[in-house]
C-alpha cells in the first residue's frame, strides 16, 4: 500500500496538533499524518523520519537544503 502526499493548506489546529505530537515524543523532525472528521483533526501516526521524496514533490521545495539551514542556525554555524 503506501499513502501519497499533496499539497494542503492546514489549520491551525491541524498545527496545533502536529507541532503538539511532535513535542511529546521529543522529535525535531518529524512526519504527522493527521486525518479531517466532522468533529476535529484526528492523529493517525507520527513518524521519526519517513523521507523527504513525498513532500519535495509535492511542495516542489528542496526540504533537505531548508533541513541543512535550520540545523545550521541552531548550531550558530557560519560558513568560512
């Protein structure tokens, strides 16, 4: 099987949500699969890593590049 990725404007508390799974279990990247119901988001799963080919083509961003500048800025790296 295998799901798909797409493109999708979330809410902010499908944010709420993510960013609140994400925290508990600790994790700096993460993939939060998140379903709509008619009362409120759902979690289905958070994953540690799962890869970055669904979401590069579906936002068309080089998310390993964006990944490199965050990690880059925490650790105060400055390129020579």
């Amino acid at each position: 099987m295998g799901g798909s990725a797409k493109k999708v404007k979330i809410t902010s508390e499908e944010r709420r949500l993510a960013i609140k799974a994400s925290r508990i279990l600790n994790l700096a990247v993460t993939e939060v699969d998140i379903i709509r119901s008619n009362k409120r988001p759902l979690l289905l799963e958070v994953n540690s890593f799962h890869g970055l080919e669904g979401i590069e083509s579906a936002t068309g961003k080089d998310i390993a590049n964006e990944m490199i500048i965050a990690i880059e800025k925490k650790l105060k790296y400055h390129k020579v």
